[in-house]
C-alpha cells in the first residue's frame, strides 16, 4: 500500500492524469517487472485506484 500511495501522488496533486505519465516513478520499473499493469492508477477517462 505505500507504493500505491506514492505512485498515486503525482495523479492526487494534480501534476498528471495518469501514473504512468510522471516520468521520475519507479513505476515504470515495477510494471516492467509484472507488479503493476501499465494502466494501474487510471487512464482513458477511469481513474482506477483512489487511495484515501
């Protein structure tokens, strides 16, 4: 859950729509490694996981 939070945080404040579009995340890396789908975190009008 503290990745998610991280990984989310740059959609939360506003500085892009989806995960995957915040260049400086180890995202990238865990969706290379399987961890995470590359849509995870919203895309395409869904915002997919909220974290509260």
């Amino acid at each position: 859950m503290h990745m998610d939070y991280l990984h989310f945080n740059p959609v939360k404040h506003g500085w892009v729509t989806r995960v995957r579009d915040w260049p400086y995340s180890t995202f990238h890396r865990l969706v290379a490694m399987g961890v995470y789908a590359e849509d995870w975190g919203g895309g395409d009008g869904d915002l997919g996981y909220l974290p509260e």
